[in-house]
C-alpha cells in the first residue's frame, strides 16, 4: 500500500570543524525522537542530517590541522557518522555539502533566484564572523565583537553578489504571522518578528577571498557564501531539482537557538525568491550548558557525547536529555543528574515493573499471559492508558518530547501502583490473574510509547512481550491476548556510581599503559593530550594592567584575525611599551586535560626575542601529568 503520510524532519548540518560534542548529540537525539514517533504513527519519514563542510572557518582548520580542507573534512566527518551510529539515531539520510548532488541542488536554487532577478554585483564592506560565518551590522555588533562568540570581527571589503533579502521583507513578516507554526516556539517567533521590524538589508552571497566553496556557476572566482550553500542541504537529500522532491517538502527543521535567522529570514527569501515552499516549522531548541554556562574549550568543558555513549549506553544518554532538558529552552548536562534520572525514573520505575510482572508470569503462570476478569481498578489502568496516549499525542503536536515522556513515566508510576496495591504474590491466582494481565499490557502500552525515547531496551521488551507487531490505533489497547507465550528479563542495571568508577579507574590504567609515553621516569603524558596541543603564533595588540593582581597584565593578543584575552606575569621583563606589537607563541587549547584552572583564554609560551615566558615546566604540570 502506498503511504500518502510523508513528514520530513532534518537536523542542521554540523561544522566539522572539530570533533561532535553534546550539543550536536542533543540535537541528534530530539530530532530522532519525533522521526521515530511519526514513524510508529504510521507517517513515511525522511530523516536527514549531515555535516556543513565549506566556507572560512573549515578551510581555516583545517590549515591549522596542516591539512587540505577535502582530506580534513573527509576525515572529520567520520565522527559525525560515527556519533550517529553510536545514539542510535534512524536517520535515512546523511548528507554532506562536499557531495556532488549537493552542489547540482545549490546550483539549481542559484540559478532559480538568479532567473528572478535578485542577484546583483556590488561591494561588501563589513563585519563578518568565522565562527558562525555570519555578517553583522554594527548595531548587531557592538564594539566590533560577535555578539555570540564574543570575539573581534573580521573587517571584510571585498566585491560581492548580492541577494535582493530586503524585497522578501514584507512577504516574510506575513507568513510568519499567518503560520503560527512556523516558528516554534512562540517566544522565538517573536525574536525574529522583533528583528524584522528593522529594515532587512541584501545579503552578500559571495566571497572572492575565499576559496573553499561552490564557486559562482557565471563568475568562477566568487564562491558562494557557505549559508547559502548549507541551507540548501534541506533539498538536496530529497533530490532537487527534481520533481521527486516534493514527496516530503515542506520539512520540519530541528536547530538551535543560535540559527533561527538563517533558518527563517534567510533561507524563508531565498524560497520565496526561488518559488519553492517555506518550511512547515522552524522547530527550536535552546541550549545544553555544563553548571549553567555555555560549554567552552577555554573552560574545559566541552563534553565528548561518544564517551559518554560508552560510559552510560545510549539509552541512558537519550532518556536523559529528553527528561531533563525543557524543550525550546536551555538546560543542564551533569552525570549525577543522569545517574538520579535513570535509576530513579526508568529503572526503579519501568525496569522494575517490567521485571516483576514478566518474572510473575513465568514463575506462576508458565510464561504464559492468564486470562482476567476486569474489575474497577482494572478498567482506570485502561482509562489512564488511553489518556496518556491521547496526550503524548496532543504533547508531540506541540513538540514537546519532554512533556510527553513525563506523561509515559506517569502513566508507569500509577500502573506500579496498581501492581504494588493489588500484592498478586499473595492474592489468590484468580486475583493474581487479572492483575498480570493487566500489567502485562499496559506495559506494551508504556513500551512502545518510550520506544522513540529507549529504542534498544524497548526493542528487547517488546520482543519480550511477543509484540511483532504495531499500530498505532490499538497502542493504549489490551492488545496481547491470554494465553501469549511471554519472556521474563531484566531490561536496564542500575548505574552503581561505586562500580562505574571502579571500571573508569581500570580503564585509565590501561589507557595510560598503552597510550603514555614516558617523560621522565615515573612520568606518563597522554598521547591524547599531545595531540590536543594547539600552538599558535599572535601578535600583542593590547597591554594594560590586570585588575585585581599587581604583578599580572592583560594582553589582547590577534591570532590569525581572533583575538584571544590572556593574563600573564610579564612585569618584570618587559614594559607595557615593549610588549605591544611583539610576536608570541600561544598555547591555545586550554582543555581540562590539558591545562586546569587556567581562566584566561590561552596561554603565553614565549616571545620572538627568544624569551621563555611560561617554562616548560609549568606546561608540563598543566599537563595531565602522571
Ligand atoms: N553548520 C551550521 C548549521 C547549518 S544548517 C544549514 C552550524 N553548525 S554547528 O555545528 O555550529 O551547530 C550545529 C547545531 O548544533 C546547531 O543547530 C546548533 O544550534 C546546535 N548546537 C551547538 N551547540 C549547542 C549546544 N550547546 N546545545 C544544543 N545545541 C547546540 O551552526
């Protein structure tokens, strides 16, 4: 039978200029929820994600990374894969700006806005920031620095093409005002509303200073400016130009709240101008922070998803994120919360219930459901598992994953009341009867509602409870029959915080057996760490005195155009004269393993007359240093 149902989710598409952290993965794991959940509605899914893999700041890392910018993003990608594998994320698509269909729909939607008249020369002369290759006005922009990374702007001058935005002003304020759910949530909604009642300038969509890109297809030396490449990753993973493209447009993107712009005004102009439908929704999330600030390489607190993957299981790390996080607004990652969560709210709760009620049936029953005489409390578990289903429903409408999975936790929570009330362990085996069978099938309810949630562990109970089959209109049904053949398992192990620690410590031990070299005897740095190692040359271009330390100054130090704060005890050998202007080494990287309790954003090495500033020594000892 064909399915008329389409519905098409898609992820941003990650930078790989570094390795994934738990940002990227919360993005993967939320948007995967609601592909698996339309899926068990029966929807046609097209679920896409990839990486972004052109523009200034790939092609500066991977300079740094003594690479070329094709052989570092090939080899960079890998972890992007490699993160999705390890979430167990049901994407159908993985698609990366390098690939040749790409290219053809980026050309296609060019010449289609070209063909419109919106592209013209000129020249740009502005502010623009690597890091989230974006241009800022000044009034956006104050003191020059990038109001999300806080970082110097680069001055850009150049000759441009130029898309006529400003014209889709108008057009855009209507449909965003018309589509209450184009933008969600509402508070993002009127963010950009709020915005677009400044007037919308053109966007410069080429760089002749760059190389690393899709060059303009009627002037070779321009390439074009990586949004409006990335952007157009949307269509390319469901093969525009061609028509077959229209099976799942309109999409459902999933991003963060760092790229609603790009998301809405930009790409919102660039269809309209290219006569192609706006997206369903601009659905938007806020932020994983670590102790309520936003994740730093300088403070050591980027978080490797794909360690914590190993450490937890995927399960644990998306049950987690899902709970915890509001959805649409920030929220924190720490591994005491996940442990408490976890034990707690799916173990003690689901596991626990799961356990008892399929290790009752075999043990009395012959692992075979019992038949039941319903009575009222019976028939309120079958009431509440109708509503929970009604309103994770209604709550996945919304996009409200965490609204939802509370509503199955709930739904769990009454049914191991149920259970605990009704003592089928010391009620007569009529009684007892009725209460597993009742267990039994809420528990394929609770079951398949978390499986978008817990794919591994609900895969094995449902396997477990002889469930082959599902749909979606029978899910808060009594739908396994007496008489059915089940398993008893035990689905989750609690995290024992004494255990795991025990097997990190083992594992350090042999990390460092295999992977340390020795500096001095009795002294093991991690290969690792080396590797991590970011030496970069900079020039002083600001000193005054620090604050609250007589003996220390503050230096502004431009690397490569960033400008990065350090703090160093220089007074002694150079004066503030002296020091302005002089080249230096930077240690940039200030990662946990690296460098501890370092505040400032580097930290100076040496200067171009030969000085040692920092001895080795103390690098040495910011090391993690065995
Ligand atoms: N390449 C662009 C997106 C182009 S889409 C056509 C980009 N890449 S990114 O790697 O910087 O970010 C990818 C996604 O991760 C974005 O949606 C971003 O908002 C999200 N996150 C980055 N840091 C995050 C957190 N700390 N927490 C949650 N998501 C965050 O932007």
């Amino acid at each position: 039978m064909i399915n008329f149902k389409t519905f098409f989710i898609s992820t941003a598409i990650d930078y790989p200029s570094s390795r994934p952290h738990l940002g990227h993965a919360y993005e993967k794991i939320s948007t995967d929820i609601i592909a698996r959940f339309k899926r068990l509605q029966g929807y046609d899914v097209h679920f896409s994600t990839g990486t972004d893999e052109h523009g200034i700041k790939m092609q500066k890392s991977a300079e740094r990374a003594g690479k070329s910018p094709k052989q570092f993003v090939d080899e960079m990608s890998v972890y992007f894969r490699e993160l999705c594998k390890v979430l167990n994320i049901s994407h159908d698509d993985f698609i990366r700006t390098t690939e040749k269909r790409h290219e053809k729909a980026v050309m296609a939607v060019y010449n289609a806005v070209k063909k419109h008249g919106d592209i013209y020369k000129g020249f740009y002369e502005g502010l623009y920031c690597v890091e989230c290759e974006t241009f800022y006005t000044e009034s956006e922009a104050p003191e020059g620095l990038c109001p999300t990374h806080k970082k110097a702007l680069d001055n850009v001058k150049e000759e441009s093409y130029f898309f006529r935005m400003g014209k889709y002003q108008r057009a855009l304020i209507n449909h965003i005002k018309k589509n209450k759910d184009f933008i969600v949530p509402e508070s993002r909604r009127n963010e950009i509303l709020s915005r677009l009642r400044e007037p919308l300038h053109d966007l410069s969509i080429s760089r002749v200073s760059l190389k690393w890109g899709i060059p303009l297809p009627d002037d070779k030396k321009h390439v074009m400016y990586v949004w409006m490449d990335a952007l157009v990753n949307y269509l390319s993973t469901i093969g525009y130009p061609e028509k077959r493209y229209n099976k799942y447009w309109p999409a459902v993107h999933v991003i963060g709240k760092d790229i609603v712009w790009h998301h809405t005004v930009i790409w919102g102009s660039i269809l309209l101008s290219a006569g192609i439908k706006l997206p369903r929704t601009v659905l938007v999330h806020g932020f994983v922070n670590i102790g309520g600030e936003k994740m730093a390489k300088s403070r050591g607190t980027v978080i490797d998803p794909i360690e914590l993957v190993q450490k937890y299981g995927s399960d644990y790390l998306r049950f987690f994120l899902a709970r915890e996080i509001p959805y649409g607004e920030d929220g924190d990652f720490s591994e005491e919360a996940l442990v408490d969560r976890v034990n707690n709210e799916l173990i003690d709760n689901y596991g626990n219930l799961f356990y008892r009620a399929t290790h009752f049936t075999k043990t009395n029953f012959g692992g075979k459901v019992p038949k039941a005489n319903l009575g009222k409390d019976e028939k309120r578990i079958a009431q509440l598992m109708k509503e929970t289903k009604k309103s994770v429903e209604k709550h996945m409408d919304d996009y409200r994953i965490d609204f939802a999975l509370k509503e199955i936790i709930n739904l769990s929570s009454h049914v191991n009341k149920y259970f605990q009330k009704k003592q089928p362990w010391a009620a007569s085996k009529e009684k007892a009867a009725t209460t597993i069978y009742t267990a039994i099938n809420a528990l394929r309810t609770i079951t398949i509602l978390l499986q978008p949630y817990i794919p591994d562990a609900a895969s094995k109970a449902l396997k477990a409870l002889n469930v082959r089959k599902i749909d979606w209109k029978d899910v808060d049904k009594f739908a396994i029959k007496p008489g059915t053949k089940i398993d008893a398992i035990i689905l989750f192990k609690k995290i024992d915080e004494k255990e795991l620690r025990k097997k990190e410590d083992a594992l350090e031990i042999k990390k460092v057996k295999h992977e340390a070299v020795p500096l001095s005897r009795g002294n093991f740095v991690k290969l690792e760490d080396f590797q991590r190692l970011d030496l970069r040359v900079g020039t002083i271009i600001d000193v005054k005195d620090h604050p609250n330390a007589d003996k220390l100054i503050l230096l502004k130090v431009d690397i490569g155009g960033e400008v990065r704060q350090l703090v160093a005890g220089l007074k002694q050998i150079y004066s503030k004269e002296e020091l302005k202007g002089k080249q230096v080494v930077v240690l940039i990287n200030l990662e946990p393993a690296v460098l501890r309790g370092e505040k400032s954003e580097g930290m100076l090495l040496a200067c171009d007359d030969g000085t040692i500033i920092s001895p080795l020594k103390k690098v040495k000892e910011g090391l993690k240093v065995r």
